[in-house]
C-alpha cells in the first residue's frame, strides 16, 4: 500500500502537502517492518521541524525506531489518538495513524523526496 498522493522520505516516513500544510506519518512498510507498535513520541505542537532531523520516536515489540521529519516547517498538529492507541499506526499508516501536520511547508522541500514508484523501487534495494 503506497499511496500515490504522497512523497516518501527513505527513512520510511511520508507526507502529503495539500496547500502549505503537510501530513506527515510513517510508511505501511514501516509499521510492518516494526510489528505491533506500542509506543510513540511525536514533537509538540508549535515546534519547529528541520528537514531531515529527528523529530519523534516509535516503539514497537521488536525496536524502537527514530522518527524523521521529511520537510521543514511548524507543528500545527499532533495526532492526540495515537498516545492511547498506536495501534492505530499499524491498521491504517496512511489515514488514522497520521502523526503530525506541519504549517508553512514550502512543496519545493519535497522534490527530492520519492513519489511512490520511487518508494517501491527504493523498497526493492532494502531486500
């Protein structure tokens, strides 16, 4: 599942920029490589995110894993839900399990991310 609506960061995380915000989560390959997620810390709103720096963690039963920010730009939003139910990362990474959403995104920081069949390409090198 790797919708086409988005652009992909090769640390796992997407993002779908409507205007400029961004919605931002991580990847269905990614919360299947993780397995059952139990855990996760995303950035407060008003923080400010830096393309490409650690922004949050995500715990599961096997790892625990860093979270990326795959554009620059203000948290607006945080996914509130998902402290008291991260599983909802593993049912639907794309739609409920959404992390944060960014204000002030410029959607010129996104061309070097990956569309979608760059992911799945991206995804046949990590095997």
């Amino acid at each position: 599942m790797i919708p086409g609506d988005c652009r992909y960061a090769k640390t796992h995380e997407w993002v779908k920029i409507q205007g400029s915000i961004a919605t931002v989560g991580i990847t269905d390959h990614a919360q299947d490589a993780l397995g059952d997620i139990t855990y996760v810390e995303l950035p407060k709103v008003g923080a400010a995110l830096v393309k490409g720096k650690e922004c949050g963690v995500i715990e599961s039963v096997k790892a625990a894993s860093d979270l990326y920010a795959p554009v620059s730009g203000t948290v607006s939003e945080v996914n509130e839900a998902l402290t008291t139910a991260p599983e909802a990362i593993n049912k639907d990474p794309h739609g409920a399990g959404w992390f944060y959403k960014l204000s002030g995104v410029k959607s010129a920081d996104a061309t070097d991310l990956l569309d979608a069949a760059g992911y799945t390409a991206f995804l046949e090198t990590e095997k």
